[in-house]
C-alpha cells in the first residue's frame, strides 16, 4: 500500500518510523505543491493539510480510498464528491482547539495591556463546538463574564446573537457554512458591524465569515484575525486594518501540530485493522509524546502572552505583507511556515 503524506505534517515521518505495523506501507512524503493528480497515480492514502484542496480534480483516475486531513475544518474538502465516489475521509477536529484558545486569550491579554479589555468586560462567543467550550471554560476559570450563541444547540445558558453583540468583545469559532439552516457566509455583515462600533471582533474561523468589505467602511471596529478572504493572497487592506494580523496560525502551537498527525495515525491504524495489542502499544507510545511537552497551569491571565506574544507575530507579519514585495502568497506561505514557536498552556 501507498499512502502520500504533506511534509509539512508535523514529525509524522519520525513517529510512524517509531512505532510498529507499517514495515509493509510505502510512505511517500511531498511538498504541498507537489499532491497533484499525477503523482497520485498509484497512492491508496491521502494525508494533507487544509493548503491543499480535495476534489474531483484532483483524485480523477486514482486509486485513493482514504483521505484525511491533519487540521480541523473541511472546507478544503469536496466531501460530496469523496461521498459518491465511497472514499472515506475524516479531519483531526478538536486537535488543535486549545491552541486557538491560547490564541485568543494572548489577544485580550494584549488588549487588557492597550486598555482596550478590562477584567470587567464581557465576551460573546460564537460557536460551542470544541474551540468554543474551552474558551468559555478558560473565560470562566479567570472570572470573565460570557455569553455563548449556537443555534444549533439547545442549553439552557446559551444567549441569543443580540445578546452577543452587547459583549464588549466578541469571537467567533464557527465552521464556514453557506446552505445551512443558520449559514455562517458573512455573518458578520454590514448591519452586525454596525451593531458593534467600537467593540473588538476576533476571528479565529474563516475568513469568508466576516464581510471584510463592509468592515473596511467602518473604522470604529477593533478588528483581530488570523483567517482571510482570498489566502493566501488577502487583500493589504485588510491586513493594515486589523488591530492584529497572523497568517492563519491560530491553531499553530507544537501540541497542536502534534495531536492533529498522532490523530492521523491512529485513524490509520483502524483503516488497516490492526493488531489490537499493537495498536494499543503504538497509542501507548504516542500519548506519551503528547503529554510530555504540556505545560502547567498559567499563574495568572498574562501567562497566555508571556507563552504567546501575539504582537510580535502581527508586527512581523504586517511588516513583510505590507512591504514593497508582491508576492503576497509567497510572503503569506512563507509567515505562516515561520511562525513564533509555541506550546499550549493547559488549563
């Protein structure tokens, strides 16, 4: 069996040659650029990131029967096409979900430095998917008052989106949906940004969530985001308008990285009905991984930033896309691969 794997999966080539079943399976490891059509040929596994889009285009005439996704998130997924053609995908949800928590919370802590949050505020939070529990519970654990909306869930502490929009910052965590009972396609519209004048917005989802256009028109939103319309090529506008800039690497931390291919693994064990012993030493032997890079609790809220200093992310990326270069999926790519190292704080 073959199985074509991005290099930009993080150490799976050094755990999979670390643990036992796989003497027997060809690994062939390629840039992003390089998982086109024809060098899927005769691979029977796919293992991507969200960088690389999966489609009829590119699985046409190949013997593909798994694909799988080291990120959360499956817009890059065709998945009506992988559905009719019977080749079973999945993506690592939930994996780097406390990575984008951190995120989120070095921002208010760069807030509460610029006087723009304050212990009092409140937040609003967009989504109770895996990202959104965490943060309410972290929120919680620092006695900072939120309101949670999902219309999909029904619990008794969720609040409706005009309760959300009252919040003095609002973050949203939702998937990008477009013919869906609630659709998510510009959520944040003309009428809810005007809702929210001189409010912080954080958007952590996806780009096509926010109407950036209409947000350009109001200077009275602070705006802070990691996800664009267009990546990797979004507009300098809307880069030089945000409060704080990342190229999509909210979710980016080592953990992160890490659970979405130990979770690639796993999954890839069960599609080759592994040996239950084995499979329960390899797992073993992977959790250990995992838990030995956690850290310890945060001594306070400015821990978030003392691990993370979102600033300087922002600063250094601003700098590059906003410089006299145009080749702005180069520099965006390339800030992404070279983003601040870090590790999740756990909480």
């Amino acid at each position: 069996m073959k199985i074509a794997v991005d290099k930009g999966i993080k150490s799976f080539e050094k755990i999979i040659t670390s643990i036992n079943g796989f003497d027997e399976i060809e690994f062939e490891y390629l840039q992003t650029q390089e998982i086109t059509n024809d060098k899927l040929k005769d691979t029977e596994a796919l293992f991507i990131r969200s960088t690389t889009s999966v489609d009829k285009d590119l699985l046409k005439n190949t013997k593909i029967k798994i694909v799988g996704s080291a990120t959360a998130g499956i817009d890059h997924l065709d998945t009506k096409y992988l559905n009719s053609k019977d080749i079973k995908w999945f993506c690592a949800e939930g994996s780097n979900s406390l990575s984008v928590v951190n995120y989120v919370m070095s921002a208010i802590c760069y807030l509460k430095r610029e006087n723009l949050f304050n212990i009092n505020d409140s937040v609003g939070i967009v989504g109770y998917g895996n990202i959104g529990k965490k943060l309410k519970f972290v929120l919680d654990t620092f006695s900072i008052r939120n309101s949670v909306y999902d219309p999909f869930l029904d619990h008794d502490f969720l609040s409706n989106i005009n309760t959300i929009k009252e919040c003095d910052l609002i973050s949203l965590h939702a998937p990008l949906t477009h013919k869906t009972l609630f659709p998510t396609f510009k959520l944040v519209d003309q009428v809810f940004i005007d809702d929210i004048s001189n409010k912080t917005l954080i958007n952590t989802s996806r780009g096509g969530i926010v109407d950036e256009q209409s947000l350009l028109k109001n200077s009275k939103v602070n705006y802070i985001s990691d996800v664009w319309i267009n990546e990797p090529t979004p507009s300098k506008e809307i880069i030089d308008y945000s409060l704080l800039s990342t190229p999509h690497i909210a979710g980016h931390s080592f953990n992160g990285k890490l659970n979405g291919t130990l979770y690639l693994i796993k999954r890839l064990q069960e599609f080759l009905d592994m040996d239950k012993s084995m499979v329960f030493e390899n797992n073993k032997k992977m959790n250990c991984l995992s838990e030995a890079i956690k850290l310890t609790e945060p001594y306070n809220i400015d821990t978030f930033y003392s691990e993370y200093p979102i600033k300087q992310e922002s600063s250094k990326f601003k700098k590059a896309y906003l410089g006299e270069q145009e080749d702005f999926k180069a520099i965006f790519e390339s800030s992404r691969s070279n983003h601040y190292f870090r590790k999740d704080i756990e909480i």
